[in-house]
C-alpha cells in the first residue's frame, strides 16, 4: 500500500485526518491490504507464508469489528456498508 492511498483511507474513515487508531480506521485498512494479498493468493496458490499473513489479517480485522459491533453499533453498520463487506 502507497503512502498517499494509505493517507487517503485515513482521511476518509478517521475522524480527524490524523486519526489512525480509531478501529474504524484501522479495518478499513486492514480490508483494504487484504484485497490486495488476496489478488496475489491467485496467482500464487503455493505461498503459503502470505497465506499464514492474510489469515492473520482477517482475525484481526473480525475482531476489530465485533469491538466495533460491541461498543458503536450505527459505525459498524455504516462501515459494512462503505468497505462491501457481507454480514
């Protein structure tokens, strides 16, 4: 992930264009670097190491959003909402 796509993403789910711990921030980022190893999962079946990574990921990122389910019930949906993820 660039520099500028990562600020992008920063700035459109923080709250301020420096917030980057908030958890809404951090599974858009997240979602956004698990795209980006799912696309290199296809063509790349045996790397099993990225494979150890992006799973890795994903957890982080569910447990992310059920904090965020927990405590901010409206962000979390608007959030599914805005990154297309299903639930």
């Amino acid at each position: 992930m660039t520099k500028t796509k990562k600020t992008e993403v920063i700035v459109k789910y923080g709250k301020t264009p420096k917030d980057t711990g908030s958890s809404s921030v951090q599974v858009a980022l997240l979602t956004d670097r698990i795209k980006q190893l799912s696309e290199h999962m296809k063509s790349h079946k045996k790397d099993y190491a990225t494979q150890l990574g992006l799973l890795r990921m994903v957890s982080t990122r569910r447990r992310l959003l059920d904090y965020l389910k927990k405590h901010n019930t409206p962000e979390y949906a608007k959030l599914l909402k805005q990154l297309d993820l299903r639930k």
